[in-house]
C-alpha cells in the first residue's frame, strides 16, 4: 500500500507550475519554454554552420580527411566522396 506523505498531499504549488506527486518533480512551463526555443536556435545554428561549412569546401575544394567528412555528411544531405 503506497501512502504519501501528509505533506505532499497538503502542499499547494506556485502558479504556472505542474506537479506529480509520486515523483516528487515539479516542472516550471518558463524551463520548459526556455529549453524548446534553446533547441530549436541551437538547431537553426548548427543548419546555418553546416551550410556554410559544406559551401566553403566546395569553393575551396578541400580534401577531406575522417573528422571533416564526418561534419560534412551529417547534415543529412548527399555525402562527400570517401576516397582518400
């Protein structure tokens, strides 16, 4: 039989907070607000990166060694030549 304790359940949260009381984790919706825009601009960053890192190897025609090749090809797109 699970009892919680008496103060959980006669705790009252701030407002703008979710609680689960069998976890005891309170989640603030500003944390959550805040890390899905942090992610979604870390993501449009790193696109931009890529892009600019994959068109500055094409103009310069850099060969690649297995680290660049690695950022080059994992953007998703085509990949680069594999021959060294």
């Amino acid at each position: 039989m699970n009892i919680l304790p008496l103060w959980v359940l006669g705790c009252r949260h701030p407002k703008g907070t979710l609680s689960v009381p069998f976890t005891l984790r309170v989640v603030d919706v500003n944390d959550l607000i805040y890390n899905t825009a942090g992610a979604a601009i870390g993501y449009g960053l790193f696109q931009l990166f890529h892009r600019i890192f994959r068109s500055f190897i094409h103009r310069r025609g850099i060969k690649l060694n297995a680290f660049l090749r690695y950022i080059y090809n994992i953007g998703g797109e085509k990949t680069a030549d594999t021959s060294d």
